[in-house]
C-alpha cells in the first residue's frame, strides 16, 4: 500500500523521478510495440508473397530475411533509445551543468555568476538553480557588506585617530602645553572611540544571532530618569525641552540594554533634530511594552523609515548639514531590540518630527 502512494506521489509531480520513470516505460513499450506489430506485419508479408524465405521447420536459425528483420529491427530499436536517452540527459543535465559552470566562476571570485536553465527545467533543477542563485546573491551581498563595512569603520576610525595623534605629536614637539582643556578634548575623542567600539560589537554580536540579553524585572521610570540626569544638560544646552509620558512604570527588560537604546535615541535627537520639545514616553499596548523618544522636526520622509536603522546611515540632512556621529546608534538600537523579540522602527510624530519606538513582548 505504501509502496503505491509512493509511486501516485512521484507520478503526480514533474520531478526528475516521474521523468525517468515515465520515459523508461513509454521507451519499453514502444519498442515492444514495435517489435509485435513489426514482426506480425513482416511474417505476415514473407507467409503471403514470400514463403520461401521463411526458415525451414525444423531448423533453429533464421533464415537471411529474418536476420535482416532481427538487425533492423535492433537498429530502429537502439536509436528510439538513444534518441530518448539524449532529450532526457538534456534536461537533466544543461542546468547541472550551468550549475557547475556558475561555481567554478564563483569559486574564482565572481560572485556576480547566476545559473540559468534552457528550456523545460525539471522540479529538481529548478530548485537547484534557484538555491544555487540564492546563495551567490547572499554571497554577493555579504562581500558588499563587507566592503561597505571596512571603508565605513576606517572613514569613522580616522578622524578621532587623526586628532589624537596631532594633539599627541603636538604635547611631543611642545607646539601644545599640557593643560586640562587638552586633556579633556583627548579624553572626549577617546571616549568616542570606546563608544564606537562598542556600537559596531553590539551590531557585530547582533549580526551573528550572539547579542545575549538579562531579563529581569525593571523600574523603567527610574532608568529613564537615570538617562536623563546625565543627557539633560546637553539637552537642554542645545535648546530641547524635555517632556516625560511615563504610561508604563515596571516592565520586564534588560535594564543595560534599554538604557543603552534610551541613550541611542537622545544622542540621535541630540544631533539630527530640531530644537525644541522633546518628548520620552512608555506604554504598554496589545502584548507588548513600548519606549518611545518624539522629537519636534524636521521629521524623516516615508522612504528612509527602515534604512535609518541600518548601520553607517544618517539620515537625508546629516551629508548636507555635516552633522556628527557614527551612524550607528539606530543601528544598535534595532539589534537591541530584536535581541529582545521586539521591533524598532520610526513614523511621523505628533509633535511634527519622528517618532522613534521601540516595542518588546511583556
């Protein structure tokens, strides 16, 4: 029974086992066809115009027109058979072949090769193609990335390194006196570099599925008010004036984590945003809890919702405006968030800028 379902089942899909099954069969029964019709036809014509060249009784070997049915009729037999063998290697093995071909080229470094298949491909050549395919795009991709990645760490890596090695060279050749003013812009470009560093191995350990996160019970209102205790001045300094929305006091969250989007957010407002009210709430909705930072302009067009969360983007005004930093903090922010089985993502605010929220189950 089992054994009939398997075969119902290889017969109802167009895979390459339904075609050698049915091309096998079709192939027997047409030269078996052919050798009863054929042999009826030609005993029939030698018994009615011919009968004398039928072999004898009682012999056992054919006579000379029989020899000569037996070989035509092997003859007609082999090239039915090789003519079905050769539309069936065809299809088989053009795509296994183009397959091949596209790896040899991807293994010397093009990865731009695709294969691709002529004509009727069967089920499994097709999803060998297309898997095939995948792979060299993701490969592809990855090697963009790649190269995206370590011209942008270098780009964000000189202007700091460049700075504190004039600074440096300048304390060396005493064209600088040590003062604290001095020592406190190396230690500002040393801490940026640290806050760096860490950015792109949040991102990195993100990427990797190896971003770990300790939930625990937290006082959400306490460590927004901890945040801001220590953005506040700069906050305020640059023209922002602070609202809090607090809907939501306890949740369950890795209270590090959250600070560190929290942070993400108001340096981001810090420096792309308009001066002006700035507003930090939480909520808990539908399942799921839910800090967001509203600022009030210019506000992100619909396009650039997702992509500002990709590391190294800054946003349409941030090339025009020369704004500072590394791009990104966004970028953190959504691996935390994913870390915690939540989303981040940023649409238009009451205020008349961007609302940026992020969203974890409670």
């Amino acid at each position: 029974m089992k054994t009939s379902i398997d075969l119902l089942t290889i017969w109802r899909s167009k895979g390459l086992a339904r075609q050698i099954i049915s091309s096998v069969a079709i192939l027997a029964l047409t030269i078996m066809l052919m050798v009863l019709l054929g042999s009826y036809a030609f005993y029939s014509t030698l018994w009615i115009f011919y009968p004398d060249s039928l072999s004898a009784p009682d012999s056992w070997l054919p006579s000379p027109a029989e020899w000569g049915w037996i070989i035509v009729s092997t003859l007609i037999g082999l090239v039915i058979a090789i003519w079905v063998a050769v539309r069936l290697s065809r299809r088989i093995l053009t795509p296994l072949n183009s397959v091949a071909t596209s790896l040899r080229r991807v293994a010397q470094g093009d990865l731009a090769a695709r294969a691709a298949s002529r004509g009727q491909a069967l089920d499994e050549a097709s999803q060998l193609i297309s898997d095939f395919n995948a792979m060299a795009e993701r490969l592809e991709r990855v090697q963009q990335e790649r190269v995206f990645w370590n011209a942008a760490i270098a780009h964000e890596l000189r202007t700091p390194l460049t700075i504190l090695r004039g600074r440096l060279q300048g304390l060396s050749d005493g064209v600088f006196q040590p003062d604290p003013a001095l020592f406190s812009s190396l230690l500002d470009q040393v801490e940026g570099l640290g806050r760096l560093i860490e950015d792109l191995r949040i991102v990195g350990l993100a990427e990797s599925g190896h971003l770990h996160i300790q939930l625990q019970d937290t006082d959400l209102q306490q460590e927004i008010t901890a945040v801001l205790k220590a953005c506040e001045p700069s906050l305020q300094e640059k023209g922002f004036q602070l609202v809090l929305d607090i809907g939501l006091a306890r949740t369950v969250c890795d209270p590090v984590r959250i600070r560190q989007v929290l942070l993400a957010l108001l340096e981001n407002a810090l420096q792309h945003a308009t001066p002006g009210m700035l507003r930090i709430g939480t909520a808990r909705r539908d399942g799921m809890d839910s800090l967001t930072v509203e600022d009030s302009g210019p506000g992100l067009p619909a396009s650039d919702a997702q992509m500002i969360f990709e590391a190294f983007q800054r946003g349409p005004r941030a090339v025009d405006a020369h704004q500072k930093g590394s791009g990104l903090g966004l970028a953190v922010v959504r691996a935390i968030a994913s870390a915690h089985q939540g989303t981040a993502d940023c649409r238009p605010s009451a205020l008349g800028g961007t609302c940026f929220r992020v969203c974890w189950p409670n």
